[in-house]
C-alpha cells in the first residue's frame, strides 16, 4: 500500500482511532491493540486511549503470532474474544454487537460474520479456545482453527459489506473511505 494504515487518516482521526471508538460503541470495553511495525507510533497515538498493548516481536509473522500476544494480555476472566483487524475500520458497532449477542444469548462458540456470502472480520472466539489461539500455526492460523471446529462455527449474515471489505491498497483505503463517510481521504505521509 505505500502507507502505514492503522495512522492513516479515517474520517476525522485515523484508522487505529476509528477501530478503537467503534468497539467502545459496541460495549466493550477491555481492548488489546498488538503492536509490531511502528509500535512506538502507534502507543504515541493511542497514549490517550485506555487500552492495553501487546507486542508481537517479529511483525513479519503470521497473524497466528500476533493473536497470540493479545490473547496473552486478555485477562484469565474473559470469556471471549474478538479478533477485530485495523485494515477493516469500516465495519459498523451495530454488526459487532450482533456477533457478541449470538455468543452471549445461544452459546456459539465461533461466530464469523457474513456479507453476501462472503466471510469476513471481526470474528468472536469463545475462549474455550484459549489454548489453541495462543498455539495456532503458521500455515492455517486462524482459518485452521475455524474449519477444524466448524460444526461450532456460526457464519452470521450481517447488513454490512464493510466486514468482507480490506484496505490492501491506496484504491481499497481510498473507495472505504469514500462509501464511509462520503469524500475521499486526505493524502497522508503515515
């Protein structure tokens, strides 16, 4: 992309912001942002924010590592998770709250939310699977953990395309921007 997405401007803050206040709109309230690339940065940003911080030691990993260095910094209480990624900024706090709603009132232990068909992010993980989130491999990660439970796996159809929607690159972070909040973005030198 040529750009460091979660400082990337979003509506009247950045990307990592805008995640962040969104799951606070969908009540909740213990939030483990995990650091790699530019973690510094990134705790500057958010030196305002109460949220905890895990680091990943080698941001090149696979996302198996990262979700593990949160899972580390959840406290033994927590019952689940949502695994919320800062390339999907758009996703609404209404869909978050449908996903935790399907954990809390019929038990799924694994809800993935569903556009159209597709699958996307944030995913809710009951923490039954703790033990597993903290050993996924490298080479299936979290899509090994959902195929190899999926008789537990609620895909849960959603009204909003954001949760099947990335930012991949400067066109993709440029057209989410636009549908979010009606003009582009501002070029950005994050």
């Amino acid at each position: 992309m040529g750009a460091f997405k979660p400082l990337l401007p979003f509506g009247a803050t950045t990307v990592i912001d805008h995640c962040i206040t969104t799951l606070r709109q969908a009540g909740i309230d213990s939030i483990v942002v995990v650091l790699g690339h530019r973690a510094d940065d990134v705790r500057r940003q958010l030196q305002d924010t109460e949220v905890l911080f895990a680091l990943n030691p080698d941001p090149e990993s696979e996302m198996g590592a990262s979700i593990a260095s949160g899972i580390h910094q959840l406290a033994e209480t927590a019952k689940a998770t949502l695994i919320a990624l800062v390339d999907h900024p758009a996703v609404p706090a209404d869909v978050i709250r449908l996903l935790i709603d399907e954990w809390k009132s019929k038990g799924t232990r694994l809800v993935i939310p569903e556009f159209a068909g597709r699958g996307g992010h944030p995913v809710l993980v009951d923490l039954g699977f703790r033990e597993e989130l903290l050993r996924l491999a490298a080479a299936g990660g979290l899509r090994a953990l959902f195929e190899q439970h999926r008789d537990e796996v609620c895909r849960l159809p959603v009204s909003s395309p954001f949760v099947a929607r990335d930012m991949d690159t400067w066109e993709d972070y440029r057209q989410l921007h636009l549908e979010t909040f009606g003009n582009p973005p501002e070029r950005s030198d994050h």
